[in-house]
C-alpha cells in the first residue's frame, strides 16, 4: 500500500501511518494462531511471522515493513485491536506507540506504525510491504533479484 501525505495545515506535524494484517498461515486462524511466532529482523527492520507447524508451507516466512520513518510494531492483535476496538477503529491508535510485542503464544498479527515529521507544504510516500519469502534470508534479498515473492500494495 502506498500513502502519500501532503501537510498544506500551515504548520509542521508529526504524523504516523500504520498498516495490519492479520495472520492465519493455515486452514483456519482457531487452529493455526498458537503455531505462529512473529519476530523483529534485525537486518531489514522487516517483521517476521511463519508457521513452522502448518507441512504444506513449513519455512514460509511471512513479513511486513515500512518505506519510511521510525517504525513501531506489535504482533499482538488482542494488545493492537483491544477490548473494546475493531479492525477498523483498534485501541492501539489512540497511544503514542505500539509496544513492539513479538514472539509465540499470542493471537497473531502484524502491525507497523511508521512514524515522521512533515513542514508545512513538504510532501512524502510511505509504502508498506506485505509478502511472503522461503525463509527469513530471502526477506533482506533485492526485490529485483527474481527470487523474491515481496507483494506491495498500491
């Protein structure tokens, strides 16, 4: 997905962009979420997810990142969405930043809030990855490279 912000408010802002996505890598989210581990990469920045329970795409890894701005993330969807939350209107908007909870155990998601200052009358596109690789190492490779399966929304 691409977004581009232009502030013509007359004054800087400090502004973020997050984009979800839950996760179910298997037949059903019920049966596959306590499989899912989630981590940061340290490499890219990218957030990781795979299910190395589910044999058809054992060693997939599933990964999210953002074009722009310092990053927060969280794999939680409960922390994310939030009692009282919904996908469209999650709890998680109304702090000032995800917790950057990541690991198993947890009912999975992605979620990557970018983060950056605008002047008044600058313009700028963030671009957020969702896509999927055969493993970890794949992620940090060029998308031109062939062997990539990064997906970009626009």
């Amino acid at each position: 997905m691409s977004l581009k912000i232009r502030n013509e408010s007359g004054r800087p802002r400090r502004l973020s962009a997050t984009a979800y996505a839950e996760l179910v890598l298997g037949e059903n989210r019920a049966k596959s979420g306590m499989h899912i581990v989630t981590e940061l990469d340290g490499k890219t920045g990218a957030v990781l997810a795979r299910n190395n329970y589910n044999t058809e795409f054992a060693g997939r890894t599933v990964f999210m990142d953002a074009s722009v701005g310092s990053r927060a993330i969280s794999c939680d969807r409960f922390e994310f969405i939030g009692r009282d939350g919904s996908p469209e209107n999650p709890d998680a908007l109304d702090r000032t930043r995800l917790s950057g909870r990541t690991g198993a155990a947890l009912d999975p998601c992605i979620a990557v809030q970018s983060s950056f200052d605008l002047a008044d009358g600058q313009e700028r596109e963030i671009t957020f990855s969702l896509g999927v690789a055969s493993d970890a190492a794949e992620v940090a490779e060029p998308m031109d490279s062939g062997t990539s399966y990064r997906i970009q929304w626009h």
